[in-house]
C-alpha cells in the first residue's frame, strides 16, 4: 500500500518575484550640459591665460575675488561671466580684458562680427540692466581695442563711478543722458559723441529720454 504524505498546515513558499519596474531598471542618460559657444571660448581662453601664467586656480580665484567654484564653471564653458568679472580676471592675469576673446596664435588686424553675433555680456550689481555686446577685438602691436554696443534695458539706473586705464570713446545712437566725466556733466543725445582719459571718473549720472544706446570703444595698452 502506497503512503500518502499528509498536506503541511503551513502554506507553501514561492520564489518572490519582483515587479517588472524593480527588476528591469531603465538606463537613464544624463541631461546634456548645455554651453552657449561663446562661453565655451571665453572659458577655454581663461584657462590658457591662467596656465600659461603658471597660477593656480585657488590663486587666481582669490586675487580676482570669486570663488573657486565659480572660476571652474567659467573655464569650463558652463556660465556667461559678466564683465565686471571678466574684468577682475583680467586684473589676477595682468592683461587686458581683450585677451579673454582673442586667441594669440592667430593675431590679425581684421576682425568681422556678423550682426548679432557679438558676445553678450551683462554687468551685474550696481550696473545691472547694462547690456554689453562685444562687437570684436583688434591688437596691433602693443595697442587693444575693444569695441561694444551697449543698450540700457528697463530698469538700468545711473552710474558714475566707472574707472579703468586707457582712453574710452562714446558714440550715442538713441535716447538722451546727463553724462559725467569728472566734476564735469553734459547733456548728450543720439549722434553725440564723446571721448576722454578712462582713468577719471565717469557715467551717466541721469537718463532723460529711453531707450538709450550707444557705441563704446575702450583703446588699452598691453602691459
């Protein structure tokens, strides 16, 4: 007689079996970085200039008062830096802020910038609203000229305290100002022009008539 086995009063154990979504996880591409062109460019020309000047980036961070985070975002390409910071770079490096957008291998004395297609850069903090757009670059011998567009967006309030070497050019293409140089004002308008010693004091001090814009073209000697 065969023996049956008596049925156990526990129940029975299956193999567990995940769900789908658990056991077939999905590979995720990271989200592209995105760099804007010019930012690559400027950051990648930061870097050359910092190593060429054989400065670390703690050092050159420190120097030009930003923080070493910052400075690696920018050699990296992922930011646009402003050009108050572009400026305090080019003070850690001792060289003109022309640099940062010319590759020194290739110096020419003819420079094309299609329209629209300059490089925008927007000073921030006690210049906000003031939008720069690098029109191009030209180094003859010791000479660095430096040629921007610059448009006054809703909101931009007056400043008079810019100050910087080498001689600065004004050309005013709309709106109407009170402009400062020194412990002189005068009142300009479109086709205005001005031209001064860039080491003194100066701005516009009040804005009468917007939109305002203008030309200015900054001439700098290499050091």
């Amino acid at each position: 007689m065969t023996r049956k086995e008596a049925a156990s009063p526990l129940p029975t154990v299956r193999p567990l079996r995940l769900p789908v979504s658990v056991t077939r996880v999905r590979s995720r591409k990271p989200a592209p970085v995105v760099r804007s062109l010019s930012a690559a460019r400027i950051g990648a020309q930061v870097r050359a200039l910092r190593m060429a000047a054989e400065v670390s980036g703690g050092e050159l961070a420190k120097t030009s008062g930003i923080s070493a985070s910052m400075l690696s975002r920018i050699e990296r390409g992922l930011v646009s830096p402003s050009v108050e910071t572009l400026e305090r770079l080019a003070q850690g490096l001792h060289v003109p802020t022309s640099r940062f957008f010319s590759d020194q291998a290739r110096r020419t004395d003819f420079c094309h910038v299609r329209a629209g297609h300059g490089v925008l850069v927007d000073r921030i903090g006690a210049v906000a609203d003031y939008r720069y757009e690098l029109l191009g670059h030209l180094l003859s011998g010791n000479l660095f000229v430096e040629p921007y567009l610059v448009t006054l967006l809703p909101g931009a309030d007056p400043y008079v305290t810019f100050q910087h070497p080498g001689l600065k050019f004004l050309y005013f293409l709309s709106g109407e100002v009170s402009y400062r140089y020194g412990g002189k004002s005068v009142g300009v308008g479109a086709g205005d022009s001005l031209l001064f010693d860039a080491t003194a004091l100066h701005g516009i001090e009040a804005i009468q008539t917007q939109p305002v814009s203008y030309l200015s073209v900054v001439f700098t000697l290499r050091e």
